[in-house]
C-alpha cells in the first residue's frame, strides 16, 4: 500500500549529510535547496559501485566497458520517464550552464542580422547569457519579457508586442530560483510556436518540486541539473529529436554523429550518471504505480504536497514579521517552496553569518545569479536577498529553529 503521510523520517535516513553533527554536536539544517540539494544514499550507492566494480570507457569488447554503455542507456531511459521525453533526446554534460552555451553555440547558423531573441527578467542568468551570447554573435535583436514588481510574475500583457514574426527564439525559466514563482510557460511557448520560433524551458529549479512533463510543455529544449534533484554535479538537456537531428555542434571528427551522442563532447562523468539513476530510483520509490514513470509523477506530487505544508508555514510567519520584506507572489500564484527576503537594517551577509554561526543553519544570501532581478529591486547595497528553499528532507522542526533565530537577530538589532 501506498504512503498516505510524507515518511519524513524514512526520507531523511536516506540522507547521510543530515546525520552529521558539528563541532558542537549540532545537526545542520539545508535551507539552500535551490543551490544544490544534498546526496540521496541510493545516489551515493550507485555512484560507489561504479567506481569500485570497474569502471571503463565506452564501445568496448570487455564487461566494464560494455557495463559503461548500459550504464548510459539506462541513465538516459530514467530522465525519459522523469520528463516524460525520449531517452534518445536526453544528453548529459558539465552543468546546465555549459550545456545551455554549448546549444547556444549550435543555434547560430538559424540566425541572422534583425531576428529576435526573447528572455526574461525574472530568470537565472544561466537561461539569459547564452542567448544574449547568441544575439551578439548573429546580430539578433534581444527582448525581455518584464517582470511585473508588484506581485514578482511574468507581466504577458504586452507579450503579442514582445514576441512577433522576427521572433527565433524564446527562453523561460519554468520557477524562479529567486521568488518561487512558477511561470506560465506553455502560453509563452505556445505564442512562440505560432511564429516557429525555437522554445527553450530552463526547468532546473522546477525539477526538484513538481513533476515536469516535456511532451505536454511542447518546447523544443529544456535543461535542468541532477545535483538540484538528490543526485551530483550534473547537467541534463532534453532536446526534440527533429531538432536534434538538425544541430551543428562543434565534436571531435570520429565522435558519434547520431543524438544524442553528438552533444556528449569527450568522456562524460560516468559516475555521476550512475549517481543520476540512484537520484531517479529515490523519487520512485516515494511513488506508487505499476510502472516507474507512474511512480515517478506521483512520487513528484507527494514531494509537492508535503513542501507545500513547509512553505504555508514559513510564508505565514514572514509576512508576520515587520522588519522582513518578502519578495513572494500572492497566494493564487502557484510557487516553489522557496523564499527571498531581506531585514530592515541588517546586511544579509551579517543574517546568513549569524544563522551559521548561532544555530547551523545553511541560508544562502545575495543575488543568486538572478542579476536582473537584482538590478530592478536594487538589492545589492546591502547584500542581496536572504534566500531559504526547503527540500523534502527539511521538517516543520527546522522551521521553529529559523523562527527562533530570526527572533533572537531582531532582538540583538535592536538594542
């Protein structure tokens, strides 16, 4: 039978960074989910038995080697029933960042002098520069969708003016690493479509929260990171295979020419796909179904559900607190379980230090690489944001903890 309540405590055993203590026999408390989500043990287990029962490279006549070639297969089939893609449209590299400026390198023969590009101001700049990188490179126009300041979405009021027949290309990041806010993608991609213009999903920060599903959003390319999902440093692209086909990219004369091996430039971080597949069994497992991306969609939704328990937690005790302000989108806009804000008075580098310090809790502070964010909401004087983002393994307790200890700063402020 099926978990009918989140099984907080079998979860958080099967993370072994949460069972150590500090100096001062203190656990820490991961509240930087959004920069990188700690190490599930299947994970770690996968990863592990790479390494020591042999490891190889690929195409060869041997059991490691041809173990390697499975490896990949396997890796490869697991992010097709996580994304609902096809393995064959599923390459692996660096991070998403390098990846996203290796197929902005490929997209330069679609372009010419006066095409259009269009970004957000909302997104992580991992989902802006390549693009901005393209448009210089092509002479391409760029066009940013805004943000709106008032309830920090999307503004699409103005978006037949934004995206229109010069159009070629269009970015959207499916959450902000920042605010949370999970933006509308499928309307933006669908106006896209309607001018054949190459739609890009950076789906990083979405992955780890809800289920994603690329047949359904209908975008050509979409990106995301193994290390923001219980695995390692990894990065994943998911490519329509048609257009796959089609892209150039720069390789190795004998390296393959057929997808997705081509994007896949020189020996990958076999482990780490190994790790990605440990990563992928720890997200079934919390599912139910009779097949694994069954189990994996209604594993997505339960982790779903039990953040958003933490995240009405949080966000009811914040906007409480006079002296935070919350950069979060109102109640009917859907969100990721992730929070910027900042003290009046208090340098968030200073917050962040004394958290650490007094309480061991792991809360990130600046600008996040959402650098336009930062320039519309001039935030940078005095730090940045203060950022908290939960992960399934974080717990109501945690909360009460970071309740206590931003009391305890406002009260030392204020003497």
């Amino acid at each position: 039978m099926p978990e009918t309540t989140f099984p907080i405590e079998k979860v958080r055993n099967l993370f072994p960074a949460l069972q150590i203590k500090d100096q001062e026999q203190v656990f820490p408390i991961y509240f930087d989910g959004p920069g990188g989500t700690q190490m599930a043990q299947p994970c770690l287990d996968r990863m592990t038995e790479y390494i020591t029962t042999g490891m190889a490279n690929l195409h060869g006549t041997f059991p490691t080697s041809q173990r390697t070639d499975a490896l990949l297969l396997e890796a490869k089939t697991a992010v097709g029933d996580l994304l609902n893609c096809k393995a064959e449209e599923v390459a692996f590299g660096q991070n998403m960042t390098s990846l996203a400026f290796q197929v902005s390198n490929s997209l330069r023969s679609f372009l010419k002098e006066g095409d259009e590009i269009v970004v957000t101001q909302l997104d992580h700049r991992a989902n802006v520069d390549p693009w901005l990188y393209l448009a210089k490179e092509t002479g391409a126009v760029v066009k940013f969708i805004p943000v709106n300041k008032d309830d920090f979405t999307l503004d699409l009021t103005k978006l037949e003016e934004i995206i229109t027949k010069r159009t070629k290309l269009v970015a959207v990041g499916l959450s902000s690493n920042l605010t949370g806010t999970v933006s509308n993608a499928k309307i933006i991609f669908q106006k896209a479509r309607e001018v054949d213009a190459f739609t890009i999903a950076d789906a990083v920060h979405a992955v780890p929260h809800f289920p994603v599903d690329f047949e359904s959003l209908d975008c050509d390319i979409l990106f995301c990171s193994a290390y923001k999902f219980f695995g390692p440093h990894l990065g994943i692209a998911v490519i329509k295979a048609d257009l796959f086909n089609k892209l150039p990219v720069a390789k190795l004369k004998p390296a393959p020419n057929e997808i997705p091996y081509k994007l896949e430039t020189g020996t990958q971080n076999h482990e780490a796909i190994a790790g990605l597949c440990g990563a992928i069994e720890f997200i079934a497992k919390l599912g139910s179904g009779g097949h694994r991306k069954q189990r994996l969609r209604t594993g997505m939704e339960f982790i779903k559900a039990y953040e958003e328990e933490l995240m009405k937690d949080l966000e009811g005790f914040l906007k409480n607190i006079p002296e935070v302000t919350l950069y979060r989108a109102p109640d009917k806009i859907e969100k990721t379980p992730t929070f910027a804000f900042r003290i009046k008075n208090i340098h968030s580098r200073k917050a962040t230090e004394f958290f650490a310090e007094k309480y061991n809790l792991c809360i990130g502070d600046g600008h996040f690489y959402a650098a336009t964010m930062a320039e519309i909401f001039p935030v940078m004087a005095t730090g940045g944001w203060i950022r908290i983002g939960f992960a399934p393994y974080n717990t109501r307790e945690e909360i009460e903890i970071f309740k206590k200890a931003l009391k305890d700063l406002l009260f030392m402020n204020s003497k």
